[in-house]
C-alpha cells in the first residue's frame, strides 16, 4: 500500500517537501527551504522526515529556493539518488543553489562575528557551493508531457504550472499489489494570462490531489489592471523626483518587472529613465530565460520580435559586483532599482531600504506575496519604523502593494482548477498556505460541491 507523508509547507507557504511511499521506496516531492523566524527556519532546516540515504529519489516542481533550498543538505547528509525535473528548472538550479549556498555561508559568517564578540561557538552553514554542485550533479532533466520512471512502480510527467520557467505540476501513477492510482500534486500554480510563460495546463484526473493554496483566500486584480497601476506609481514617483525600490525574487519576478518596464517605455507610457537591476543571480538567471524560449508564451515571442530582447538589456543597467551596487546609493534623480530578496530578509534589497526608506519622495513598491514574519510582511502591514544592521529607521517613503503580480493563482483561478476534480479526487490536501488561505478555500470548494478537501499538516501521513 502506498502512503503519503506531509513534510514541509503545512500551515506555511515555504519549505515545500512531501514524501510518497511506493513498495516500500521513499519519493521526495520537493525539497525546499523553510524561511521566516531564523531561530525556527534554522531548526526546521536540519530536520528530515526519515534518513536522506532512505530517499530513493526526488521530483522537483519547479526551481523557487522554497521547493529546491534543501537539496544541497539533502546531498550533504547522504542522499544520492536521482533529481527529476524540467531542463529549465535544472539550468535555474544550477545558478540558484550556488547562490544558496553563498548566502548561507555569508549569513553563518555574520552570526559567528557576532557569537565571537559574547564568547559563544560558532555555528555552522546549512550548506556550501560544493554540497549544492553535488546536488545538480544529481538533476535529471525530462521534457514536459512525457512519462518517466520514478521508483519501481512509480511513473510520473510534468504539466505546465505556468509559476516560473520550467514550473510544472506532477502527475504521478501508482501501481501496487495490481492496483493503480493517481497522484498529482500541484507544485505552485500560476495565473493564466500573465506575460513571458505559457498559461497553467489543467490539472488531470487523480484520486489524491496536493494542491498549493497560497491565495486561497484572495481573489487578486486583473493582470491588465496590476500592469496600468505599476506604470502610474512608477511615473507618479519619478515625477516628485523619488526613486521607486522594488524588492523582487531574482528568478521569475524580476523578469516579470522588467518585461513590463521595457514595454511601457517602448510604448511611451513611461520615459527612459535610469532602470537599475541589482542581483548578479537576477543576471544569471535572465540569461537562462533567454535560452529557454520554448517556456514563453505568444505575446512574448511577439516583443521580441518587435521590440528585441523582452527583459530589458536595452533599457537597464544589471549590476553584479558588490562595488558597484555601493555606489548606487549615491545616485541622485529618478530612478528604479530592482533587488533581491522578494521579503527583504537578506541580500542588498536590505541597504536599498535602509538607503531609502526615509524619504518621502521615494516609493517602496512590493510586487508579490509576503509571508509571516518577514521585513516585507511588516512594511506592508504599516508599520512606522523598521530595524535594519542594528539602527533604527522610520518609514516615510510610500509603501504600496500590487498583488496583480503574483505568479501564484488566486482564489478564482483555483477553484477553476479543482471544481472539475470533484468527480475524480477522492482527496484534495492543501498545502503552501497559511491556514485562514486554505480555510477560505476549503468553504468556497465545499460550496461547489467538493467535500474533501482539507489543510495538511507537518507530520500527518495518509494511506493512498
């Protein structure tokens, strides 16, 4: 018999992981990385649901580092067996995790200078470059649409997700004892019609469905009308003279923002101003998207047919060294700044804000979803004053949210998804939310007639 066991994104929106026993093998469905509360990330990180050597293999859903920020460790403890995903997501993984692993390092380093001064052990990182070399090592890349082999008597094939390049759901068939059963796990969804990827595909028919449910209970503004406001807060902000700092994730939202810059200004709705994309992993993994055209969708191929590259090299300056991203903070005038992280809880994001944050004039625009216990979560929610490297700042500037953005579906685009299952899905698990998302969800879908729908929980396992 077959089981299920809910590892990581219960309750939460990161760490996605949930295991799948098949004849007596364990499958890995994601690995990511818990993120929010150090002290509890940081324990939550160093847990396994079992031994990585008891791990057959893992299949990813897409290269987000709250799905893959694990698998460095996972290779680390013992784990050597097979990494199916998309060639998209392993080429974004092989720049992502390096990435990873840089910051984890750089954060252990800065946590050790501090024990050092009070007398304390040093710590050690999650992981370094080599453990995340050895786990792209592992990556075994399958196109969309085709069948694999996963474990004995488990197969598995990628759907479009339409999340991120290279995102896709997992179908996956169970044959055991002479039974067969379908699994199909959602990995994150995104929204139809949003620019550069292909829409969502439908989800198949499956007895068991882990869905994400990170809007669950949201219904977010039209793309078409998340688009018009980002140009009038842009053009707003440059016309009092302000900057406008985006904290955005370096793969997917940024290529998003610079999309819709690089259109608004070919259509003059926006003036050349001085556009500034600082992340050298934003750099690499553009470069990625570029070579992967197969993932975009008509509109897409069409700018870039009429108006070239559609992420903006002709109208922005990428930034890498660390020299160089200084001396932005001297810049004077109008101008975007583009900058990781998306929740502001590490990376240079952190010295835009503190740079920035006490200027009127200047606007501190998020352009996606902000979990619990981040810097994001709390400048959104209004507070007046942040902490940034020890010293108190008080927010003047603009804060303001567009949630048309989101590569996650909403509340409407997930019902869409799961109400045609309702004669098929025996269960429906919702995972990747904070618990009032799924609750919302799970009224509106018991509404429709869909009765088994529910939160899963860390540690809940289910026979299938």
């Amino acid at each position: 018999m077959a089981e299920l066991l809910f590892h990581g994104a219960c309750e939460e929106v990161t760490g996605s992981m949930h295991m799948l026993r098949v004849r007596n093998k364990w499958v890995a469905l994601d690995c990511g990385l818990f993120q929010g509360r150090r002290a509890d990330s940081e324990a939550k990180n160093r847990q396994w649901p079992m031994n990585p050597n008891e791990i057959s293999a893992v299949v990813l859903s897409h290269a987000h580092i709250d799905h893959t920020g694990r698998l460095p460790l996972l290779a680390r403890d013992g784990f050597d067996g097979p990494i199916h995903c998309t060639p998209a997501t392993r080429d974004l993984s092989a720049v992502m995790l390096p990435d990873s692993a840089h910051i984890q390092q750089e954060d252990a380093q800065y946590v050790n200078n501090r024990r050092a001064r009070k007398g304390l052990d040093s710590i050690e990182p999650l992981y370094d470059e080599d453990d995340a070399i050895a786990a792209v090592r592992l990556m075994r890349s399958v196109s969309y649409d085709a069948w694999f082999d996963v474990a004995p008597g488990l197969s598995a094939r990628f759907h479009e997700a339409g999340h991120m390049l290279g995102s896709a759901g997992v179908e996956l068939a169970i044959e055991d004892n002479g039974a067969r059963r379908t699994l199909y796990f959602s990995g994150d969804v995104g929204r139809p019609r949003t620019p550069i990827l292909r829409d969502p595909a439908p989800f198949p028919s499956a007895s068991i469905v882990i869905c994400e449910a990170t809007y669950g209970a949201r219904v977010n503004e039209p793309v078409a009308d998340a688009r018009e406001a980002f140009v009038k807060i842009v053009k707003a902000t440059i016309d009092r003279g302000g900057k406008v700092i985006i904290p955005a994730f370096s793969v997917g939202r940024t290529q998003t923002i610079m999309y819709y810059l690089h259109e608004a200004i070919s259509a003059n709705l926006l003036p050349h101003l001085p556009v500034f994309v600082d992340s050298p992993l934003a750099l690499n993994a553009t470069e990625v998207f570029r070579t992967h055209p197969e993932c975009f969708d008509q509109e897409t191929r069409k700018l870039q047919q009429h108006a070239g590259d559609p992420f903006g090299l002709s109208c922005c300056t990428y930034i890498r060294e660390v020299e160089e991203s200084k001396r932005l903070h001297q810049f004077k005038g109008p101008c975007v700044i583009i900058s990781a992280s998306g929740m502001c809880e590490a990376g240079r994001i952190r010295h835009h804000i503190k740079n920035n944050v006490q200027d009127a004039r200047n606007t501190l625009l998020f352009v996606g979803y902000q979990a619990v216990n981040t810097l994001g979560r709390r400048l959104v929610d209004g507070v007046k004053a942040i902490t940034l490297f020890h010293e108190e700042y008080a927010v003047r500037c603009q804060v303001l949210q567009i949630h048309g953005f989101s590569g996650h579906a909403d509340q409407t685009d997930l019902l869409r998804s799961l109400i045609p299952l309702r004669g098929t899905a025996e269960r429906i698990f919702l995972v990747h939310a904070e618990p009032e998302q799924s609750t919302a969800l799970t009224a509106k879908l018991n509404e429709a007639g869909v009765h088994h729908a529910a939160l899963a929980r860390r540690g809940e396992r289910c026979e299938i």
